[in-house]
C-alpha cells in the first residue's frame, strides 16, 4: 500500500479524535489534590467556603443518639416459673431430708453421709439440726420454709435484690419459732432466693432504636467565607465532608476550561493529522508507527502537566521548568521516522506542554514585563525541540546522541538567559540556576534519547541506523554463514546492494537500509546451496535430475527459508521484507518455460513465487538489481549497449508485470534507477586491455606466470534460475 493511500480520511480521523482526547486528560489538572486537602492531610492556606453549607457532624450525632438510647431503661418481665422451680426444688429436698431422718436404724454418721448425699442442700453447720429436730419442730420448720419461700418470690426480685433479699430472710421468720428453728429456716430459704425479673433485650433494643431516631442529625453550618480548614490543621470529618459539598469550580475544573483543553487539545492534533495527509510521510505509514508517534506527544505533554506543578509553585524565578526533556518526543520521532515530521511534533508539544504551565495559578501572566515569564516554557519547549531535531542526523554512533543533548541544554539556557534579562527583578544568582536546570535537560535528554531509541524501534518494527550498520557487518553470523557456505551467493549479493544502494542514493529512498536488505535478501538458499547455480563449483547441476516443477519448487523455497531464518536472528521487519518482496509475484520464468515446452498448458500459478509485490521503494530497488544483476551476468555479451538493453528490458518487463504498483516509485525515479544500473555494472564489466608476452628477461627470472592472451574470466550463470537466457518457446497449439 502507497503512503498516500495508508493515510485514508477515515484512519486519519480515528488517529486526530483518539489523539485529541488523550491529550485532553492529560492536560486536565488535579484540582482536587491542588487546592483542597484530603481527610487527615494538613492545609497550606486557609480554605474558605465559598457557599453557604451545611454538613452533618457524624460524629456529634453518633454521640447524642447514643445518649438517648442510653436513657431508655431496660424492658422487664416478670417470671412466675422462678417461684414454682424453686418452691418444689425446696419441697424436693425436704422430702429427701423427712427420708433421712425416717431411718432410725442409721447411725448419726451415717445419716450425716446421707443428708450430704441430698443435692441442692447447703444449710451449712446448721445441717445437724435437721436430725435432732423433734417431729413436731421439723414440721414447723418445713412449712415455714415452702411459705417463706412461697411468699418472697411472690414479689418482685431483679439480680441486684437478690443478695439484699436473702440477708433480710431471717428477719421475715414466723415469731412463734425457737432459735434454733429460725437457723434452720433461714438456711434451707435463702439459697433459694433467685431473681424473677428478667430483661426483654428484643424489646430494650427497640425502645432505643426508637430513641435514637428520634434524635436529629446534628448538623455544622459554614457560611460564604467562613473558613473550613485553616491553614496548618489537619482536615477533619466535618471539613472532609464539607470540602465533597463544594462546587465543581471549586473542587474541579471549570466546564469552560475543560472546553478550552479540549479544543487546544484537538487544534494539536488536527495539525499533526494535517501534516501527515498532506506530506504522506512513508516513514510513518504503519499503524504502529501512529501509535508510537501518539505515546510520545501524550507521554512528554502529561510529563510537563505532572511536573510543572512540583517545580513551578514558590518558585517561578528558578527556571527548573526548562530543565524538563520535553525535546526528547521530538528528537526521538526525527532519528526514528524523519525531521520534517518531528518538528511538527515539537511545535504541537512545546505549545501543549506550554499550556500546562500556564494554566497553573502560580505561572499566570502577570503585568508588564514579569508577563513574559508566562511565554517561558512554550518558548523553551520549542526551541528546544527544533534544535534537538536539527542536531539529530542519520546517526552513526550513539555517542552523537550526546552531541544532541548539548544542543538541546544550550538552546534551554540561551532560552531562559532572554527571558531573564526581560526581567525586572531579575538576581545574579539565578543564572546559577538557569545553568544547572540546562545541564539537566541535556543529560536527560541525551539519557532518554539513547535508552528508548533502540526500545522504540524494536517494538514499533523500525529499523533504526545503529542496528543496520550492526547488520551491515560481514562478522554477523548469517553473513559470514553465507560467505562460507553459499560463496556464490554471498559475492551476488555484494554486487546487488553495491547497484542497489547507489540507485538507492539517486532517488531519496534510505540506502543504508537497501544496502543491508540486499545483504540478506537471498539468505534463505542457505537451505539447500548447492541448488542454486552460483554455488556450484564443480559444474554439476542437480536440476538435470528434476523435472521442472519440482526445480521451481525448490528455487520458491528459499522466500520461505529466508523468512525462517529471519525470524529465528531477529532481523529487524524491514529488513525481513526483503526476503519476500525482492521476488514478488513473479514467475519462476526458466523453468515456467521449460515445463510450457512439455505441456503449454501448465498452470503459471505453481511456478510463482507467493509475494508480496514491493512496498516500499527500497524493496522495488532491490527488486530491480537481482534481476539485472542476474541477467547481466548470465549473458555471453557485456558491452556498454548489450547492458543497457538488458538494463531496460528488465525494467520494462518488471513494470509490464505491475510489480511496482503497490510502491510509490515514479516513473521517473525507475529511469533514475536504470541509468544507475548501467554506470555500475559498466564499472563492474568493463573492458579489460590483453597483456603483451612476458619479455625475455621476465622469462629467465622466472616471475611470468599467466600466457600472453589468457582469456578473461568467463560470466557466472543466473543465480536462482529466474533470468536464464530464455529456451525456445513451445510452438503454438494449432
């Protein structure tokens, strides 16, 4: 696909809206975390209310119901069952006592073992009385003490009478008794004193339940200026919740100025969408390379938003603003993609980087000259960003990378060096300043530039200088594989990229990159080398034993090989394009028509190779130079005239076959490539003078080696069997 036909109308809007709205939040301000404290942090100044507001105390209001639920008393009940349980417990237990004292066969010891054996029994040391007691005295006691009993627990006992009850037993005792029968009254009663008024919990709780309801929120009032917080006290409940009451003005961003983010936000990224529909920049045309170009502006704009706050408040003359790497977007989309679309990127940047300095409240234009410091850092920020992309080259090494940094620290301090002296209160010790935040941006942008530039690139599929030449040397390990297995092959694709990359240069297309591609274009006939004719020394040809198709499929096969092999060293994506692209969707022609000589009828389809056609440029290029490359050298005749024929006609028959339809070659940049052709294979095959005989002198000191008239070295045959001298046609079918 062309670069202008990637950037369609409808990508282009999705890229514009979805880019505008990051923007948008990143632009937004925290308000909330600037202005108003949170529960428990301490206020800088003062926060007034600046409307009329009533907040519940929670707290307060906890406390009040409570206390009215704590008034409520307990819901009682009376428990006729205590009284029967312990009135025939007591009956019980002098029935088991009229037992003992039947058996008049016991011993006094043995009677005592039984009483003891008698359970709820616990008249202590009057338990002796309960045997000597006459019959008469014993009744007396034992009525007594179930009418007693009867009577006490007829009355009301809750659980802090019950010990009050039970000392004032002995003084409720009949008077017609001794003292020794009061004793004993006394003690068979009062363990049997139990409360029988109990608490009806379901009942209490929602007695205070309704109490507490009945209780109203208590409630704080601020009036329009009153203050919530004062400055230097931690937030409490009620100003937390006062504070969630306030207006979004106050506690949030203005409706107005969210508009305006929004449309700076967007007029940026209409810009950016502008540009890259009217220059079409191939660098860019790949969804990733959108993406990346999107998660640098956002990345560096929100950078600045979260920063600038830090840096800017109480201290607006120390000019640590300029010391953000807000170039670094910049510089890395032009040593990534190109310079011309990174200052577009620079100046959307710098403006909305700009925009989150002045929005702040502390960086406000002011009046006079200290409104200028308002322009500082959209100033800075642009002219930072266009002189790191105009110091940023086709990189080499990385070290020019530091180079950059100190441009960028240079333009930042020359910057604010204007800017102070616009200043009318301008100090002396702020150039100290202004010096070191200048030495910070160009140590972090050089830091950043280096870090993320071969991150970016493999994970955005850019190829980027540093890694082509690294591929560009003969110690990687496919090229010296390809050296020392595949000779042939190997100096074949020498003399392509050595075509490729000076046609390359003609055109503007990236000749560091064609001249690495044409390298490792044909790695995959390390496969099988000795099928390929350039690699077979000893003459001997294994296609003689094949027939056709199966010498076509083995020739396909090297794309597919390749592309393993590719994979497998993590060749970076445009350079495995090559592989594929440098072939397209040609025919395998010789033997296509060696097998139409047999059967005309032979379906073209399975000797073409599976593409795609060139899409780039670079690709095309390489295209054009294998098979000139091949057919040149297969031929018997390699004059000036005979080469550019064959130059020409390998062209025109790659555009009769439309090969070049998917890349954005002009015709005239094809005529470019075929006149560099021709200069360089006429440089390769050029004529060479016959030595006159060795002289008698040569002959006697014996240095002559080669005969006079040695013929010069015979043309290698085609490489993949693509550009063979063509085989007569089959006769046509009558």
């Amino acid at each position: 696909m062309s670069p202008s036909a990637f950037y369609s109308p409808v990508r282009l809007a999705v890229f514009v809206l979805g880019l505008a709205l990051l923007l948008t939040l990143a632009l937004i301000p925290t308000r909330a975390s600037e202005r108003l404290p949170m529960l428990g942090e301490v206020a800088e100044a003062d926060v007034l209310a600046e409307v009329d507001l009533r907040v519940v105390d929670d707290e307060a209001t906890a406390l009040a119901r409570d206390a009215a639920a704590a008034e409520v008393a307990p819901v009682l009940i009376f428990d006729a069952g205590v009284r029967a349980r312990e009135v025939a417990t007591l009956a019980a237990t002098l029935d088991a006592v009229d037992e003992v004292r039947a058996q008049t066969d016991l011993s006094s010891t043995e009677q005592g073992r039984a009483l003891d054996a008698i359970p709820d029994l616990r008249v202590g040391p009057a338990d002796f009385l309960l045997l000597e007691l006459s019959p008469r005295d014993w009744r007396v006691v034992r009525e007594e003490s179930l009418g007693l009993l009867t009577d006490i627990l007829t009355g009301n006992i809750n659980d802090a009478d019950v010990a009050t009850v039970r000392e004032s037993v002995e003084e409720r005792v009949g008077t017609g008794l001794n003292k020794d029968q009061v004793s004993l009254v006394t003690a068979l009663v009062s363990p049997r004193v139990s409360a029988n008024i109990t608490v009806d919990q379901a009942a209490t709780d929602a007695a205070r339940a309704s109490a507490r309801l009945r209780v109203d929120e208590v409630t704080v009032f601020f009036g329009e200026g009153d203050v919530i917080v004062p400055a230097g006290e931690a937030v409490g409940p009620v100003a937390a919740g006062a504070l969630a009451l306030l207006p979004l003005e106050s506690g949030g961003i203005p409706i107005d100025e969210l508009a305006a983010l929004l449309i700076l936000a967007l007029a940026g990224s209409v810009t950016l969408g502008a540009y890259l529909l009217l220059a079409a920049p191939e660098s860019a045309a790949s969804n990733r390379r959108l993406g990346m170009i999107v998660l640098l502006v956002v990345l560096f704009v929100a950078l600045a938003r979260w920063l600038l706050p830090e840096i800017l408040p109480g201290h607006v003359d120390d000019y640590f603003d300029l010391a953000l790497p807000v170039a670094v977007a910049a510089v890395l989309v032009a040593a990534l993609l190109e310079r011309s679309l990174a200052i577009v990127v620079a100046v959307v940047v710098a403006v909305l980087a700009g925009v989150a300095a002045v929005i702040h409240p502390d960086f406000a234009p002011g009046e006079g000259f200290g409104g200028a410091q308002a322009m500082r850092p959209t100033v800075a920020f642009l002219l930072t960003g266009v002189a790191g992309v105009l110091a940023t080259q086709r990189v080499m090494h990385v070290t020019q990378y530091g180079f950059t940094g100190a441009v960028v620290g240079a333009t930042a301090f020359l910057t604010g060096l204007a800017f102070w002296l616009l200043d009318p209160e301008r100090a002396t010790v702020d150039v100290g300043l202004l010096a070191l935040s200048s030495v910070i941006v160009a140590i972090t942008t050089s830091v950043l530039v280096i870090g993320a530039f071969s991150l970016l690139g493999q994970v955005f599929g850019i190829a980027t200088r540093l890694q082509l030449l690294e591929l560009a040397q003969f110690t990687q390990p496919l090229l010296r594989r390809l050296q020392e297995e595949a000779p042939g092959t190997f100096h074949h694709s020498l003399l392509v990229a050595t075509m490729a990359e000076r046609a390359a240069a003609q055109v503007g297309a990236d000749a560091l990159l064609v001249r690495v591609g044409a390298y490792y274009h044909d790695i995959g006939k390390l496969a099988q080398p000795h099928m390929y004719i350039e690699n077979q020394a000893d003459g001997g040809n294994p296609h003689d034993k094949l027939d056709p198709l199966q010498s076509a499929t083995v020739i396909q096969d090297h794309v597919r090989r390749g592309m393993e092999l590719a994979r497998r060293y993590r060749l970076p994506e445009p350079v495995r394009a090559f592989i594929p692209e440098h072939h397209g969707t040609r025919l395998v022609t010789y033997f296509y028509r060696k097998a139409a000589q047999d059967n005309p009828t032979v379906d073209p389809g399975l000797f073409t190779y599976g593409g795609p056609r060139p899409r780039r440029k670079e690709t095309a290029i390489v295209m054009m130079s294998d098979s000139t490359e091949a057919v040149v050298r297969s031929s018997k005749a390699r004059d000036e005239e005979t080469i550019a024929r064959l130059v020409d006609a390998v062209i025109q028959e790659r555009l009769n076959e439309h090969q070049f339809d998917d890349c954005d070659l002009t015709l005239r940049q094809i005529q470019a490539i075929g006149e560099s052709f021709k200069v360089t294979l006429n440089g390769v095959y050029h004529p060479r003078i016959e030595y006159p005989a060795p002289s008698e002198a040569e002959r006697q000191r014996g240095v002559a080696a080669v005969p006079s008239g040695a013929p010069a070295p015979s043309g290698d045959a085609p490489v993949d069997g693509s550009a063979l001298p063509e085989l007569p046609r089959p006769a046509a079918r009558p």
